[in-house]
C-alpha cells in the first residue's frame, strides 16, 4: 500500500505529525463548536429551508450510532440531501440518484422527479431543524421518522453532495481521455477534501466513509491509499473501465501521493480537519 508521509520523511505516505494509527470505515473524532462555513437552523421556521438539509432515516442513524464505529457492520444508511436550488440526492451511501424537488405548500408535500425517470412524494406530517415525520405516498400507511443535525453550509455549492460534487461518481458511457480521467480524479479528491472539512466543522462525533468510492485509506495525520489487488469496486465503476481505473489511481498513487504538502499548525489536533486541509492542496495539484 503505497502513502504519504510527514514532510521530514520520504515522500510514500501523506501523513502529519499525530502518529499513523489505521483508520477504519468510520472514526470517532471530537471537537467544540461549529465551523464558520455552517448555518444553524435551530432558530428556522420556515419549511423550506428546514427541509434544506441533509436528511438521514432515523432507524438507520441509530443503527449507526449504535454500532461504535464498526464499519462492516451491514446495515443500510438511507440519507436524502435536499439544497435551495431544488436539486437533491438520494442515498449517496448506498445507490446514488439525483434529481430535482419541489413543495406544494398547500398539501405540504415534496415532489421528487429523479433523473433516471423515477419518481417520489413524501407528505410531511412534521418538521423542526433536527426532526422531520413523513410519509412515502407509494406506502401511505408507514409513517417514517428522519433525523438532521439542523446545519448546513452557508454555501450549499460546498456541501460535499451537492449535485455538482458528486458527478466524478457517474460511469462514463465513453472511453475518456487522460485530461477527462485527471478531471475526475480531482473532482474526486475534491469531494474527500469537502467531506472532510464539513465533518471536522459539523464536530461529528464520528465520520463515516462507508458506501463511499475511494481509493484511500485514512490515517491519524495521514492519507494512504489501498493496495491495487485490494482496490474498492464502487471506485473502480467510477470508471469507464479497470484500464482507466488503474490509470486514475496511477495519478493519485505515482504523482499526487509524492508531493510535500503543508500539515499547518503541529499543535491542531483534529485529524479530519487536517486531512481536510491536506486534501484541498492534494486537488489543487492536479489543476
């Protein structure tokens, strides 16, 4: 497994100046205080922007939370992602699907035409900025619970599902070029630099990277990335096919991954905020 070290090391593995202890899917990682970049919508009222949020099935939260942080632990992780501009995504944890949303204020139901054809409605029952009772009108009997964390970013084009953050993971239907693959690759890095940055300023209490594509593998002040025999598939479909796969991670692994990057300040602590900013440098390389 090729990485990235400490600037006084050889340049093989991205790490900082915590140590390297293994990561696995999801770590727990603690802070105090929201970063600049969130809105709280303790304070909101209006439905619109409450439902501008990211939405996660309140059975499968829990789920979550109560499973300490094991990432094979198999259970689904339903989330809708709903933004001022009427774009969604859904389930970006399990089948990725965009589409467009909107509210009938009179019935108080959002309607979702997604772009591959299909589409949904939930009647909301209830709603505040971190709790949200609706209903599925394909299943009009089953009332379903959602939870939020009542924060989003200021700049909803910097959350790491906007619709635009997250077409690096649609499959090709051609061949692309190299100046396409390193384009993705670095919308790819770009996506883990915002994942990250919006966990460290959310303060999660734990970040999860599984269902995710990713060629990386993640560290205490460090990014690695996974041996090519051992490559994750969801990564790898990303891809028009295994050739550009190989020559995507090729990039990252040979070129990216041996550059010195700047770890900032030796007193931070949080190693999501560090990688965070690690990756944004890693991204901007590739420009």
């Amino acid at each position: 497994m090729k990485k990235i070290i400490l600037p006084i090391l050889i340049a093989v593995f991205l790490f900082g100046c915590h140590g390297k202890k293994k990561k696995g899917d999801d770590d727990t990682s603690k802070g105090s205080g929201i970063a600049s970049n969130l809105k709280d919508l303790s304070s909101e009222r209006q439905i619109i922007p409450l439902i501008c949020q990211r939405w996660v099935n309140k059975e499968d939260q829990e789920s979550y939370d109560n499973s300490n942080g094991i990432g094979n632990v198999n259970f689904p992780y339903r989330s809708m992602h709903f933004f001022p501009d009427f774009t969604v995504v859904k389930y970006p944890y399990m089948d990725l699907s965009f589409g467009k949303w909107g509210f009938d204020e009179a019935t108080k139901t959002i309607h979702i035409q997604y772009e591959n054809g299909e589409q949904e409605a939930y009647l909301i029952k209830a709603i505040g900025a971190k709790d949200m009772m609706w209903i599925n009108q394909a299943n009009p009997g089953h009332k379903i619970e959602m939870t939020a964390e009542g924060l989003v970013e200021k700049n909803s084009k910097e959350d790491p599902f906007y619709y635009s953050n997250e077409l690096w993971r649609n499959k090709p239907t051609h061949a692309e070029s190299e100046t396409e693959i390193r384009e993705r690759v670095r919308q790819c890095i770009h996506f883990y630099h915002l994942y990250l940055r919006d966990n460290a300023g959310r303060n999660e209490p734990s970040i999860m990277f599984r269902g995710l594509p990713s060629c990386f593998s993640w560290y205490t002040g460090g990014i690695g990335m996974q041996d090519k025999d051992k490559l994750d598939e969801q990564w790898i479909n990303c891809f028009y096919d295994k050739d550009e796969a190989m020559q995507a991670y090729s990039i990252i692994n040979d070129e990216v991954m041996t550059k010195k990057y700047d770890w900032g300040d030796s007193t931070e602590t949080n190693w999501i905020k560090q990688s965070a900013s690690v990756l944004k440098q890693m991204g901007d390389s590739l420009k």
